[in-house]
C-alpha cells in the first residue's frame, strides 16, 4: 500500500493507524503545491490528502481510509468485530468525530481569522455540546469503546488536539486526561514526524 503524505495534514492519522499496526507502507512524501499538480488530481479530484494506492486503485477520504486499513488487520485490535456492538460503537465515535467535532473546530478557526466574534461564540458553543457528549462517553473509560484503543480514539483524539490548540477543550477534564495519554502514544509521535521540518 502506499500512502500520499503532506506532513500537518489528514494524511498523518493514515501513518498513525499504520504505527500502530505495524504495518509496512510505502510513502510518497508530497509538497501542497504537488498536490494541487495534475498528477496528484487523478488520484483524488480535490487534490487533497490522504490516498492510498493499491494493487486496484486509488482510496481518498481519511475516514474511509481508516476504517478499512483497520479491517485490513484485524488482529490488531483497532476495530472490534464485524455484526459487534463494539464495531457499530467504532463507526458511531468515528464518524461522531468527523461530522459533529470536527465542523465546530473548523467554525471556530475561520471566524477568528475574519475576527466575527459572533461566528466564534457559536462555532465554540457547537463544539461545547459535542465535547460534552465524548466527556460523557469517557466517563469510567481510558478511551471510547470497550475501554481499548481503537480507531475511534485515533480520530476522535486528532480532532479533539485540534480542538486544544484552538483553546476549546477547557472545562473538559476527561478530554484532557484522554488528550495527555493519546499524545503519549509512540505511534502517534513517529507518524507526526514524518516529513516535519
């Protein structure tokens, strides 16, 4: 498998994943300007990344991507059995992630730069009710599903560092607590220096 890489970017939760598996991959290490080229376009048509290429094509979408390198490894404990609840309750973290924290996050970065405070206050509120929800969901747990590290962890933990360094997870002791072990993980910090200046 190989993996197009540009370092600060959704591509470092597929090297993550990988780390953590254990799981050899082939790197193409790109620059943003190379994704945008002609080249990088064929292989995801909004030139972003992360894509995988195997023996039959090309995969795009982070979610995606990390969900089905983790059926691809079973034994290694990311994602609970196909037909478990476990498994329904990774893709309901994963996707949790992706579409109610993640949407907030972003909110809350464009309004500050076009400084509407308005936009913030509600970008921030709506990452408040999400936040109370994992908060909630790590209540007597380390982590999200079944009290191990999953793929749900993976990317409900990238988002919520995101959502750190933007100053939004404060009244959250959990999520911090959660946020100091994810960023401990060894796998998470060799992916993250892959192609760091």
């Amino acid at each position: 498998m190989r993996v197009y890489h540009v370092p600060n970017t959704r591509s470092t939760l597929v090297l993550w994943l990988l780390e953590e598996i254990g799981a050899p991959d082939a790197l193409t290490l790109m620059t943003g300007d190379e994704r945008r080229g002609e080249e990088h376009v064929s292989r995801h048509p909004l030139g972003r990344v992360p894509v995988i290429e195997d023996d039959e094509g090309f995969v795009f979408e982070s979610l995606a991507i990390l969900l089905h390198i983790a059926d691809l490894h079973p034994d290694a404990g990311l994602i609970p059995p196909p037909g478990s609840h476990e498994r329904a309750l990774a893709y309901q973290w994963s996707v949790f992630g992706m579409t109610e924290l993640e949407p907030a996050v972003i909110e809350v970065f464009v309004a500050r730069r076009k400084e509407d405070d308005e936009r913030t206050a509600a970008g921030a509120e709506s990452f408040r009710d999400a936040a109370a929800v994992v908060e909630d969901g790590l209540d007597g747990a380390d982590y999200l599903v079944d009290g191990r590290f999953t793929v749900a962890d993976l990317v409900c933990g990238a988002v919520l560092l995101f959502a750190r360094r933007a100053e939004l997870i404060e009244g959250f002791p959990r999520i911090a607590d959660y946020l100091t072990a994810i960023e401990a993980r060894p796998a998470r910090q060799r992916a993250t220096a892959v192609g760091a200046s």
